[in-house]
C-alpha cells in the first residue's frame, strides 16, 4: 500500500446504528486530518492530530469522536448520525512544520445515513 | 478572517482552448497556497505549492502563477482527461494546522 488509504469506501448506516472509518497513512507523516465534503460546499475541516495529539476540533458535534492511536493510523467513530450527515469524509496527511507542509490526502468515505 | 474564492464555478471548454482558473484569497500572512484536481467521488491530488509572489510552476499543461492577491491555474491545449474539479487553498501564519479551501472551479474539456 502506497500513499493515504481509507475504509470503507463506501457505508449506509441507519440514524441509530455506530460505525468507524479508519484511515492509514505510508508516507512516514506526523499529522493527520478528518474533512467532510458536501455537495457544493468547500471542504470542512473537523480534526487535526500532530504527533498523535489533537491539536484542532473545529466545533464538530459530539456524534463524531476521532481516535489516533498512532501516527499512521486514524479513526473516525460515528454514533446516532442525521441525514445531513451524508458526506464524503476525507483524510489527509502532512510532514506538519515542515517547509511546505502539504496535504496528501486519501480517496474517502462515500457516507450514506438513512 | 482568511478566505479563499474561486472562479469561474464551471469552466466548459473544447479540447485544445487554453483558458485560466481565478483562485483570489485573503490570509493574514501567506505561509502558503495549494492547487488540488480532484476527480468525482476521488479525494483531492495534489498538484502545486506556491509560497511567495511570483512564484511559478509548472506540470504537463498546467501551470500555477502566484501574485499577493491571487492565483491562477493556466491550462495550455486542454485534453479531455484534464476534465476535474480544481480546488484552491491558502495557509496562513495565523494558524499554525488549518487549510482554507475554496469551492473550486468544474473543468470540462469536451473532445
């Protein structure tokens, strides 16, 4: 496996139902980020781990709950989600603090709630 | 407030019309703007950094130019793979972790 890779692609899950997205990444980063993409929307930013700490949590409602158990691995828990939660999560990664910092990110998660 | 604005929202040309992508953003310090080609239901690749005015850079057809007001994506005798949604984003000094995104421009390159 090369570059950010990401499972599921694709989850329909009920309102009440409790899932997990996981993200991986081979690129030897130290940060690691969750987006949400929605139709003709900008990409959202929800979570920022450094060195497997949470440094950004840009006021996502507590049905998220993001895990870093290492620098490689990231999670994303899902619990009692809303319909308006049907997105595209995306995860990404970066050399955080280095001299140009880019984003590399993973294909996503086509996320369905019924 | 840091903010990114792109256009046009769609750009529809025919194969070989060279045309330009606008990015103009708004960042108290840049640290530095990023050009992304995300194709549908795919996470975004990445395609440039540019970190200072004047700053050029180029792949295959595409070339990103850098002033302190605004980017733009020259796209040279588009082919129809070129077809992809371009993102723009900016990093500013004033946070260290969070990239702005703009809503990106919709390519289509008809053969």
């Amino acid at each position: 496996e090369t570059g950010v890779t990401q499972t599921p692609r694709h989850l329909v899950m009920g309102m009440t139902n409790k899932k997990s997205l996981k993200c991986e990444q081979h690129l030897g980063h130290n940060a690691m980020y969750w987006y949400k993409q929605s139709a003709k929307k900008p990409l959202e930013l929800m979570f920022v781990y450094s060195l497997e700490e949470r440094v950004e949590n840009n006021s996502v409602p507590s049905r998220f709950s993001p895990e870093c158990p290492n620098s490689s691995h990231l999670f994303l828990h899902l619990h009692t989600l809303q319909p308006e939660d049907s997105a595209l999560y995306l995860c990404a990664s970066s050399q955080g603090g280095g001299p140009t910092d880019t984003q590399y990110f993973g294909p996503g998660t086509r996320l369905t709630v019924l | 407030e840091d903010q990114v604005t792109q256009s046009p929202e769609a750009l529809r040309l025919q194969e070989g019309e060279s045309s330009s992508l606008n990015c103009s953003y708004t960042v108290s310090g840049l640290r530095g703007l990023f050009w992304y080609r995300q194709d549908p239901g795919k996470g975004p690749e990445f395609l440039f950094t540019l970190y200072s005015a004047g700053e050029e850079k180029e792949k295959e057809r595409l070339k990103a130019t850098l002033t302190k007001k605004e980017s733009f994506l020259h796209i040279t005798a588009p082919k129809p793979e070129d077809s992809a949604t371009y993102l723009c984003a900016v990093k500013g000094y004033s946070s260290a972790s969070k990239i702005i995104f703009g809503s990106g421009t919709r390519l289509s390159i008809r053969p």
